[in-house]
C-alpha cells in the first residue's frame, strides 16, 4: 500500500483535513477530498490550466503540485471567489460577453484572470492575452474571454 | 437546468403573446453554475463504493499478443477486477456503424477489447477497477502483457500496396472504394484548354475537448444508469442494452455537463461497454476518467486524407469540371462515424460553384493508427481545403482574380435550388436548398475591407502581406426526427425536455427563447431537461448542426401545440395557471437537410525569413438562416473558426513510420493559445431562411471552421506569390512553410528557372 498521511489544508477560507496517499496532488484532493469540483482535470501535465487554483494569491497549477506541499498557504478555488449565489464583477462580465461555452476550463480561466487584475489593475489587451495563455479554451476562441476581462478592468478603474 | 423563477412568468396563461425572444441576444441560463463551479461534468458524479477504471493499452501499432499475465495486478491490495477478452463473454462482439455505412466498410468493425491481435497503439487490452485510480494505474504497471510484434501500417500509400494487411483475415486495406458523379466529367475535360491536377494532403488531427472522455456506470441488478456519453443516447443505449441482451428499457443514459463535444465526444467506443460490463461483475459503480495521453491516443482521430483534384477551365476562368480521387486513412478499425468525413468530402468538392460535371474516386484504408471519426465541419473542412487552393492556383496560371473567378463561378440565386446529384452512396439525390452565395462573397469582403488590404506580397516593415478567399456551402440538420415534450405545471412554469443533447452550445437558453416565443412566457419560466433518454420515447442526438434545426423546430411545434391548449382553457373561462399539468408530446420529421453557406477571407503577414505567418484580420461570414441568439452565435463562428485556424497552422496528431504515435500530449500536440488566436470577425447574415423547417434555421455549429484552411493557404500563398508555392498540404506548420520556402529558393537559384 502506498503511504498516506493526514493533510490538513486551508480552502475558501475553510479548514479541510483528510487522510489520503502523500502522492495525492493538489487538484485530487480539492476535487476528491474538499469536495470542490469547480476545479477540473484537462491534462494532468501542467500545460491546459484547467486545473488553476490560487495559491496566496497567486495562480498556480494544481494538477502539479503534491497537496502536501501546500503547507500553511491560503488556497482560493473557483467556488471561493464569491459568496454563495453571488457573483463577482469578473464572472459577470464572463456571463455578459458569453466568455465561456462548455464551461471546462471557465474556473482555471477566472482564477488566472482575477490572479492577473489583483497584480495588474489595467492590463492592455497584449497582457491579457500573454497572461491566459497558459489556459486552453478549445470552444471560445478566446476573444470573449480577453474582451471579458478587459471590460471587468475598466469597469474597475471607472469605479475607483 | 436552470431554476425558474416563480415571480414574472409571463403571460403565458393570458392572451397570446408574439415572441421577441429569438434573435436577441440573451445571457444564458447555463452559464452561473459554470462560472461558479456548480457544473456537474462527468468526473463530478461520484458515489459511496464507487470503483476507478483503467485501461491497459497496447503499446504496439500491429502486435499478436502471445499471452497476458494478471497475477500480480489482481493480487495488489484495492484491486477488485483485472480482465482481458478471456474474462468477457461479449469480447468478440463489434461495435456497429452509426453513420455512413459504405459498402465493405463493416469488414473492419472494432471489438470491445483485443483479443489476440493489436492494431494500433492505445487499442484496450485489459481494464482494471480499483478502490483509487491511483491503484489503479499501479496496476495497469503489474500487468505482463507478451507481444509478438509485427510490421506495421503507417501511411495511407503504404496501405494502398496492400503489401502488409491490418486485418489479414479480410485480405485488403481497402475498406470501401465507389464512385461518384454527376454530369458527364469526361466531355466536360475533353478539349479544355486548361487543365490543372494536383496531389492534396490533410494532416491528421482531432477535435480534443477540453474536457476528455469519461464514464460512470451503476448496475443494480435490473438497471443499468450510464453518465457522460453526451451525443447520441439513445443509439448508445440500445446498443448497449444489445450487449448484455437487455430490453433497452434496463438501460438508462444520462446527460452530464460536458466539456466540449466536437465530434469526438459521446460515439459508442469500446470503453463504453467495458465501464458498465466492468460494473455488472462488481454491483457496484465504476467511473472510468480518460487522461489526456489516453484522449490522444484512444478517442477518435480525425480529418487525414490524400486527394489528387483536377480542375478543367476555360482561359476566362469559367470551371467547366473537376475530378479526383479522395483516398483517407480510417486508421485501424472503422468506428460508428468513419465513413462520414471521406463521402462528405467527396461530396463537397465541387462546393458552391455552378460545376455540372464531376467526378470522383473514392477509397478509404485501414491503417496501423487511432480509428477516425467525425470532427466539426467533418470532410467539409478538407474538401474546401482542396478545391479553393486549386481554385488559386489555376488563377495564378491563368493571370486571373481570384476573386472574379469566384463570382463567376458562384451558383446564382435565381438557380435555385440547385441539384447536387447523388454523391453519397447511402443517400439519395440531394440539392442545395436556399441561398445566395454572391451576396456572402460580398459581404465578407467589405467587412474586411480587402480593396484597401495590402496584399500580393506587398512588403510592409519586412513582411509580406496576402489575402485569401474561400467559399464554402455545407449541410446541416441530419437526423431525420426529433421529440419534443413540454409539460405546463400548475405553478406556471414549464418543463421542456428534448431529445438532443448539448456540449456546451447553449441549448438550455436557446429552447427556452424558442418556447418562450411562442408561449409569450420570459425565459425564467422554462427549466430545459436534454440528453438523457429518461426524457423523450426517443432522441436522435446532436450532430451535423442539428440540434436548433431539428431539435428546436420540435420544441416550437411543441410549444404552439401547448398555447392552443393553454388558448382553450383561457377561452372556458381559467384564468391562471393550469389546475393539472398539461402535458405536449411530439415528433417533428424533418423535410431532409439545409445548406448554410458563407465566405472566409484571411488578411496574413508572412516573414520571408523565419516562414512566420501572423493572421493580421479573419472574417468569417455565413448565413445561418436564422440567427436565434447572436451572442451565442457568434460564439459558435468565432470558436470554430479559431479552432480551424489553429488546426490550419498547430494541431497535428503525427506518427513514425512504425506507426508509434510521436504527438501524445499537448506538449506535443499544439492547440491555437491566446497569444496565437487572431481576432476573428464573425458575420452571420439571415438573407436566406431555409424552407425546410418552422424556424428557417440552418446549422451554425460548424461553418466557422469549414472554409479556414482554404483561406489561410491562399492568403499564405498570395504574401508569396513570388515564390508560387503549391501549399497542397497542411498543416501550414512553421517547419512546413519554411521548408517550402528554402526548397522555393534553392529551384529559384537554378540557372535558367525563373520564380
Ligand atoms: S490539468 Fe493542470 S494544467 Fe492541465
Ligand atoms: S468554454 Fe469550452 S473549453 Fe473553454
């Protein structure tokens, strides 16, 4: 039997603690232990992003990190970016643009995204692009999704 | 599905209302649970006990297999089922053919699990269940597999000698060969005074979703339940209950929120038997989750054909035939859709254009490689690949425009609808219905502004700048029938349940918009239930564009059958809703398939040094005759058409000439990124409403990739004109384009040769 251990991770804000194999990786144990399937398996190599989480703020791949490798740091997944039944500015202006289609990789896409803005208050459309491209979309082409976050963007800076 | 909202429904149970909800472009109802991560896509479902499938695949292109070893997979601890086709009864037993059954293709049928022979690498030779998918794959690695390997396969001439045969039993490669045409081709080529022949290649790719494939069966004794099959349930379910000789009704398929379809996604594949076989022998769930190497290597390929294209002309331009042979690869075995793409490719190949006399050969072979089936814009894609680079090319011999050759050749409003002939074995006579493929040509250039464009090499910062034109016509709507229901409930809201099924087109919002219309209720008053065949008696599923065309032309019927009912009652004197549910069941047929049709014209830069090309502009125009929601419509184009663009110059499944795959995860296999992905400019126009269903919809699903390799190669081979580079074969690859180019150079500096 392969070696397990008991994790205890921060999610959401939320302490959740589990016993699984120390191989588990980070997206395994948001999705089979946290219960958290916002988060989704596209390739399970690091390349499609569908798996972004963030990690103290930062976008980060789970499918590439080991869950135990986590430590004290704050996870934040798709389902933690609003409260229950709101949603923020960035996934409205998703909604609004029809940014997303099948909607697989729409939580890597706004946990990149809203990683981006929190950095890069006014991205140009070159940054945003350069930012999401470490996060396939076989079904938008993209385009709704760039316009999306531009749009959220400038609806901030109006706002401030 | 989405929650109605009890306030507001509309008023439904009032007067009749006339509907302005089709054609505006409304936010989707599906879209909160995605962008919140409530969607329930297929590794979402989960149950206590459940076991995790995997899949021992071969590692060989074309191996006997001596003999398999199980011992040490069974025996590691949260293993409960380590089985070959010895352990399964039904081993020997194909998978039939949905779509196109071509004369001898049932030769090559593929088996649920190999038995004693490996035809291409990533064919099922074991499954395992486990407590973990962890374990699983443990131990997949325990199981001792002795193959005897043997020469493989690899390429579509190789085939053609029949010198090494796939399937030796059936004695040939040749899985179907036919001819086709209409007119009289030879007269038309006889005393030409330009002809033109050239030999086309399309690269292997495939429509990789990014969601992979996935299962979740539930035996309990009496019912089979199976999650994530989304495409056709119905035709699966009855397959499957064939199987294990159950009535169909022990056999219920249920739609899951998928990531993308595209073709690939939701045809019967031999894991779509041993997931749920697998469960039957535990009692227990079992969920097989694809890995992307699996995707890439297991799930169907797509799009790989030669074809040598003549073209016969008079010096003015004006085409007088074509003719060709089509040759495609079906790779191993010949799944439920492999002989789609190779008949619609032949019988696309003439297009939009006024060519009476055309001929073809068509043959599709069995190789070592991944079994083909359908991708998005399945043979049109290829088919407008060959014809409009011809097209270009003939005009550069002939010192003529490109786009004046269009316009003459173009098939006129006022002729139609034009008589395409029988060009599909299994299919009748047929004839493009609607259209006017002159104004689209148009239409699409003034978007993109192509007077002022630089173009024919000009040289602009040290880039030379080209455009390119294609036009495209395509068929949409298959599927003869389709079911619709709606069920009126006492407080006010509405249920419609359909026969299709969605990956993630929008259909939830789009039937409501339609019912909505109809019924003069608001969105919010309708949940929408599709894909499960719990819902409807039957279901044809989604494919070829068919979902609005048929599906909705269904629930509109539907709807109107409930607002005479819902009129009745108000005119007895109820106010309100209905005091019992009031229940619509009905079946639409449809009246044959529609044409949509457009024009694609590419604006590139290319770098005569590096062989870069950037796609500076990209309009995509089709007319769909009937837009229901824009926004959504939009979506499709643009999507497909950078999913075109990105297969055009990235996507390329390649293989060694063993027949070993080389392109096996996306480290290898490159997709169209954010960085790469040009900005396409959509244009849907609604100038031509089909006449042949309620709605004057056509397919728009699939035209935004259909014409995108034509327009690329020729706006490629326009910034090089002065190269006159052939560009007969995709993908347009930087390696490929600077080989091109170099190859260009060195004939170039031959003495005597101009360029
Ligand atoms: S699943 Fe993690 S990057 Fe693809
Ligand atoms: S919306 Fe389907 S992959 Fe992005």
């Amino acid at each position: 039997m392969n070696p397990s251990r008991e994790i205890t991770l921060r999610v959401n804000g939320n302490t959740v603690r589990a016993v699984c194999e120390t191989r588990t990786t980070l997206l395994d144990f948001l999705r089979d232990h946290a219960g958290l399937t916002g988060t989704h398996a596209g390739c399970e190599h690091g390349v499609c992003g569908a798996c972004t989480v963030q990690l103290d703020g930062a976008s980060v791949r789970a499918c590439l990190l080991f869950a135990a490798q986590v430590g004290e740091g704050q996870i934040t997944t798709v389902e933690g970016l609003a409260p229950p039944g709101a949603m923020t500015d960035l996934q409205q202006a998703f909604r609004r643009h029809h940014a997303l289609q099948c909607g697989f990789c729409t939580p890597g896409m706004l946990m990149t995204a809203d990683a981006l803005l929190r950095e890069t208050p006014h991205p140009d459309e070159a940054a945003v692009r350069a930012a999401l491209s470490g996060n396939l979309c076989r079904c938008t082409g993209y385009q709704p999704i760039i316009e999306a976050v531009l749009d959220c963007a400038e609806a901030r800076g109006a706002r401030s | 599905m989405n929650a109605p909202d009890r306030a507001g429904l509309g008023n439904a149970f009032e007067a009749a209302a006339t509907g302005t909800l089709s054609g505006a472009p409304i936010e989707r109802v599906e879209d909160e649970r995605f962008l919140t991560g409530a969607g329930r896509f297929t590794d979402d479902v989960r149950f206590e006990g459940m076991g995790h499938a995997a899949i021992l695949r071969s590692t060989h292109a074309h191996a006997r297999i001596r003999r398999i070893d199980c011992t040490a997979a069974r025996a590691l601890p949260g293993v409960m089922l380590v089985a070959t086709a010895a352990d399964i009864a039904q081993a020997n037993k194909p998978i039939p053919i949905r779509l196109a059954p071509l004369p001898g293709l049932d030769r090559f049928l593929q088996p649920t699990i190999a038995a004693d022979e490996v035809r291409y690498v990533g064919e099922p030779v074991a499954i395992v269940v486990a407590s973990s998918r962890y374990v699983a794959e443990d131990a997949l690695d325990l199981i001792e597999v002795d193959y005897d390997e043997g020469p493989a396969v690899a390429s579509i001439t190789q085939s053609a000698s029949n010198a090494t045969l796939v399937h030796a039993a059936v004695g040939t490669n040749v899985a179907t060969q036919y001819p086709v045409e209409r007119g009289d081709v030879d007269r038309a080529f006889a005393g030409a005074p330009y002809t033109r022949r050239e030999r086309f290649r399309c690269h292997r790719h495939t429509g990789a979703p990014m969601e992979t494939r996935g299962l979740v069966a539930e035996w309990n004794g009496s019912l089979m339940r199976v999650w994530g099959a989304t495409k056709v349930p119905f035709f699966n379910r009855g397959l499957l209950a064939s199987f294990f000789d159950l009535p169909e009704t022990a056999v219920d398929m249920i739609e899951t929120d998928i990531g993308g379809g595209f073709g690939i996604r939701g045809e019967f594949y031999p894991e779509d038997f041993l997931v749920p076989w697998a469960s039957m022998q535990l009692g227990r769930p079992v969920k097989w989750i694809e890995d992307r190497r699996e995707h890439l290597m297991a799930a169907n390929h797509a799009r790989e054909t030669e074809c040598e294209l003549e073209i016969a002309m008079n010096l003015d331009g004006t085409i007088r035939g074509l003719r060709g042979r089509v040759m495609a690869d079906l790779g191993a075995y010949v799944r439920t859709g492999g002989g789609v793409a190779v008949s619609r490719l032949a019988q696309y190949l003439p297009g939009p254009y006024r060519i009476s006399d055309f001929g073809c050969e068509v043959m599709a072979l069995v190789t070592n490689k991944t079994p083909v089936g359908t991708m998005r814009g399945p043979g049109r894609y290829e088919a407008n690949y060959f014809r409009e680079r011809l097209l270009d090319l003939a005009c550069g011999d002939l010192g003529l425009d490109p786009v004046a050759v269009r316009e003459m050749n173009l098939i006129a409003r006022h002729e139609m609808p034009w008589p395409i002939g029988r060009l599909v074995p299994t299919e009748g006579e047929g004839a493009y219905d609607v259209g006017d493929f002159h104004s689209g040509l148009h239409k699409a250039l003034s978007a993109i502004g192509y007077d002022r464009l630089p173009r024919d090499g000009a040289l602009i910062d040290g880039w030379l700048h080209g455009v390119g034109v294609a036009c495209f016509v395509e068929s949409s709507g298959g599927g003869k029938s389709e079911n619709a229901r709606i069920v009126a409930r006492t407080d006010g809201s509405f249920d419609i349940y359909s026969g299709v099924s969605t990956m993630g087109q929008g259909h939830e919002t789009v039937f409501a918009q339609i019912a909505g219309d109809e019924l003069g209720a608001p969105i919010s008053a309708f949940r929408v239930h599709h894909g499960s065949t719990a819902h409807v008696d039957y279901g044809w599923g989604t494919f070829h564009s068919r979902a609005i065309v048929v599906g909705g032309s269904a629930v509109k019927l539907a709807a109107a059958q409930m607002r005479e009912q819902l009129d009745a009652l108000a005119a007895a004197g109820h106010r309100g809703p209905p005091a019992e549910d009031i229940e619509v069941k009905l079946r639409y047929d449809t009246k044959g398939p529609t044409y949509s049709y457009g024009t694609h014209v590419a604006h590139v830069a290319v770098d005569p040094e590096t062989a870069r090309v950037k796609v500076l502009a990209y309009v995509a125009l089709e007319d769909v005759g009937r837009v229901m929601n824009p926004l959504l419509a939009h979506g499709q184009a643009v999507g497909g058409a950078v999913q075109g663009i990105g297969a055009t110059f990235l996507d390329e499944l390649r293989y060694d000439e063993n027949a070993q795959l080389l392109s096996g995860s996306y480290a290898d296999y490159l997709m169209a990124t954010s960085t790469e992905a040009p900005a396409v400019q959509a244009v849907l126009l609604e100038e031509s409403p089909s006449p042949s269903n309620p709605l004057g919809a056509k397919g728009a699903g699939e035209g935004g990739i259909v014409a995108t390799a034509g327009a690329l190669a020729n706006a490629v081979g326009n910034a090089l004109a002065a190269w006159r580079l052939p560009l007969t074969s995709l993908p347009l690859s930087l390696d490929n384009l600077a080989r091109a180019l170099r190859e260009a150079r060195s004939a170039a500096a031959v003495p005597g040769q101009d360029h």
